[in-house]
C-alpha cells in the first residue's frame, strides 16, 4: 500500500524541481552599450571571463579666440584601461591617466539586476575605484608620505532599462582625497543623471549631467554637463560628445573641476571600449 504514495511524491518533487527550472527569471538586457555614459560609469558589469578594453580622450578647451583648431592642438588628457570579468556578477579593471599620472584600481559589482517579468524593475550596481599620483615629490600637493597620494571614489548606481530604446541611470556617490588644499574639503558628495535614447539600431543619443552637493570655502567645483553620439557593434562602443569634465578619473572631475558650462567651457572628447571573449 505504501508503494504507490512513495512513488507518488516523488514524481510531484519532479514536478517542482521542474516548474521551479521553468519559473528562473530571465535578466532585462543591458540598459547600456558602454561602461561609460560619457563620464560617469553605467551599471554594465562585463560577463564572466570577458575584458574589456578603454580608451577615454579629451581634447583642450573650445577656444575661438586661439588658433587651436577648436582644442585639438591644446593640452588633451588620455586613459588607458582594462577591466576583467572575474564572475558574472564583478568586474575589476586598471587604468592610467595622463594628467597627474594616475594610476587607478576599480571594481563593478552587480547587487540587483533587472529582470523582464518587472519583478525587479530596476538594477542597483555598486562602482569602487583606488588612485595614486605618481608624479614627483616635488609636483602637487604630495611632498611627503605615500598616503598623501591616494583618493578613493564610490558610487551607487540605479538603472532602468524603460524601453528597447531608452535607458536612463542616477548615481549618488563620495570622493574622497587624502591630502587637499586647505580651502577644501577631504569629501565631496555628489550626484548624476544620465539617459541613452536609440536612433537607430547602432547610433544613440547621450546625455550626462554631474552635480557637486559638498561647498568648499572657495573655489567650489561646477557640475559638469555632457552631450554626445554613441555607435556601437557587438564588441565596440564609440561615444563622441562635447564635455566639460576633462579630467577622466570621476573624483577628479567630482573635486577641481573648474570649467563652467555657463561661460562656454566645452571641450570635444571620445570614448571607445572593445570587448574580447576568452
């Protein structure tokens, strides 16, 4: 008699192994192309084994009163970087910049992630990086320890991908300078938002906007205000804009940014990011 009821509750155990295999909630596609919205880092966290190759450039200020073929034969900065996909879930990268010699260490970690059912109607993405300066002892404000040379950025960042076409993320964040002049503070707190509107299959609109909350005693840093184009393919992701922010690294362009969008202080920059399978 007992025979048949064992039987029984095994195949409903089956059954709901089965259903519950069937019911696995599939993740919302990427609410972004690039790592990058023009300056600020998106929720994208690269899959496992996956790298990603960087390469951010931003021309001298738009200057019509110098002949400097509109910034393109003024001082540019440049980074160079790459990040890895250690699991599908955390990216860490390396990269480094040419003003002040950064050299810089981040990590990208996926807390929530959009789903299509709308069960999780968004994605909470956490983005951590750790700076040096390696310039000289005489250059800067690092004449003494090594720690003097550190900042540190950290950031939360809320995605949504709202449509097949549109895709829009706010971050708060924290920089933070271990050394700084003595009319600054050793933190600023900050904010952005950003959106993505497709035109096409491969070309997007882009749009970038950076607010400062923390007041300095002076010299208070300006938001920064970016509008660009953004091609992509399966593997690169091209982003062509006008900017304010020149100096790459986010806490850098968080605590001196000194380019007003109110007077014109606009330059011409790109981003290109290549992505390989291994």
């Amino acid at each position: 008699m007992m025979l048949p009821l064992i039987a029984n509750a095994q195949d409903d155990a089956k059954k709901d192994v089965d259903t519950i295999k069937k019911v696995k909630e599939k993740l919302q596609r990427s609410a972004f192309e690039s790592s990058f919205i023009i300056d600020n880092p998106t929720n994208v966290v690269l899959k496992k084994n996956e790298m990603e190759i960087q390469f951010n450039h931003r021309f001298g200020l738009l200057n019509l009163d110098k002949n400097d073929m509109a910034g393109i034969w003024g001082a540019s900065n440049i980074r160079i970087g790459a990040n890895y996909g250690v699991h599908e879930r955390v990216t860490i990268g390396v990269g480094t910049t040419k003003f002040d010699r950064l050299i810089d260490f981040n990590a990208k970690v996926a807390l929530l992630r959009q789903t299509r059912s709308e069960k999780m109607p968004i994605s909470l993405t956490y983005y951590g990086n750790w700076v040096i300066d390696a310039r000289q002892k005489n250059q800067g404000l690092y004449p003494r320890d090594v720690t003097d040379r550190w900042s540190f950025f950290n950031q939360l960042i809320v995605a949504r991908r709202f449509s097949p076409n549109f895709s829009a993320q706010a971050t708060i964040s924290i920089s933070h300078y271990n050394i700084v002049a003595n009319t600054m503070r050793n933190d600023m707190v900050a904010f952005s938002v950003g959106g993505r509107y497709k035109i096409t299959d491969n070309t997007a609109i882009l749009i970038d906007y950076s607010q400062p909350i923390t007041e300095f005693l002076k010299d208070n840093p300006h938001p920064g205000f970016s509008l660009g184009v953004e091609f992509g393919t399966s593997a690169h992701a091209f982003q062509l804009f006008i900017t304010n922010y020149n100096g790459i690294v986010p806490q850098k362009n968080y605590m001196f940014n000194q380019n007003d969008i109110f007077k014109g202080d606009f330059l011409l920059g790109f981003n290109i990011t290549r992505i390989y399978n291994f």
